[in-house]
C-alpha cells in the first residue's frame, strides 16, 4: 500500500505541485480512508520528502536509459533535458516552485543530490563529446562541467529570467544551444543545426 500511495502522490504531485495536493485529495484519487494515507506516512512532510526523492530517482533511471540508447554527446543533451523539463513547469503551482517554497530543507537535500549527478553526468558528456569529434579538444572538461552546471541553476531563477519573458522549456532549450555553440566543433555545429531544424525547435 505504501508504494500505491507514494506513487499517486507523485503523480498528483507532478501534476498540481506539492502545496496543492492534499491527503484528503490522494485518499480520494486511490479510494481509500486518509487514515490509511496516515498509517504508511505519519506527516505530509514525510509523503512530500519521499515523492521529491522518488522523482530524482525516476529521472536518473530514465537518464541511465537514455545512455543506453547510444545517442551522441548532444543529442544526449536534449533527451536529458525532456526528461528534466518534467519537473519544470512555468506555473507558480509547479513541483519544483512549491517545493522549493513550502518544504525548502527537503529542496535542498533534494538540490544537493541533483547537484552531484548532473555535474558527473555533464563532465562525463562533455569529454565524450571530445572523443566523438563533437566538441573541441582543447577545452578544460573540468571547467566547462562547472560553468554548464552552474549556469543551469542560474537560468531557473525567476528573477532574472521572469516567465513573462521566458519559458523554463525555451530557456533550457536557449541555454544547451548557447552551451553546444560555444564548445563544439564543425561535425558538432552541424549535429545541433539539424536538432534545432527538426524536433528540437524552442517553444514558449
């Protein structure tokens, strides 16, 4: 029963944002007594920690996946980013904004953690990247990870890029185009122009 509730939770929890979904809202959705609800989770906070991890996991998993799929060094980098863009809505009722407002310690174990994989996950991306001709080799690997992954933080705060102007998904698209453009080499270029010409098109 706990794994049924923890994953309605997330589901709802995806899709209305943490502060939203009450335990009167789940028990309802799953057809049971909240004091069910109560029995697998003693507190909210307890459901809300859980879900906020369960998702992170969901995200390396389907990571782990697109590895699998043997995609080169940028095409990695835009399956990478539809995963993500689950947890990036634009709405003020988005997982990641209400998390961050209402359960902030739980942000930020949650940052922390996300922090580690992806600054591995671009450093071991940006040095593929070199050995398959598509970015330049002269580059500090080291260098590059920290400003990508630094710089990603930077983009998802609303003060400097407000959602009246941008889109979290355009401006996640904007921010790989500005990262492969300024790394890559002509086979590399040429890769991101047919992206960005077929499916890969920012929208706002």
């Amino acid at each position: 029963m706990k794994e049924t509730i923890l994953n309605m939770a997330t589901e709802m929890f995806l899709e209305y944002g943490f502060k939203s979904v009450t335990m009167d809202d789940i028990a309802e959705k799953l057809g049971i007594s909240k004091k069910t609800i109560y029995a697998n989770y003693a507190t909210k906070t307890l459901l809300v920690q859980d879900v906020a991890f369960n998702i992170l996991e969901t995200i390396q998993k389907n990571i782990v996946k697109i590895k699998e799929k043997q995609l080169n060094a940028i095409e990695e980098l835009f399956e990478a980013k539809k995963q993500i863009s689950l947890f990036l809505k634009d709405e003020k009722t988005s997982p990641q904004f209400q998390l961050e407002k209402y359960y902030p310690k739980i942000f930020a174990n949650v940052t922390r953690k996300k922090s580690d994989l992806v600054a591995c996950s671009i450093e071991e991306n940006v040095t593929r990247g070199i050995n398959e001709g598509l970015f330049r080799k002269e580059i500090d690997v080291k260098f590059i990870s920290t400003l990508y992954h630094e710089g990603s933080n930077v983009i998802r705060n609303s003060r400097i890029f407000p959602a009246e102007h941008y889109s979290k998904s355009n401006l996640f698209q904007l921010y790989i185009e500005y990262h492969v453009r300024g790394i890559a080499t002509k086979k590399g270029l040429k890769i991101l122009e047919d992206l960005l010409n077929t499916n890969e098109k920012p929208t706002n």
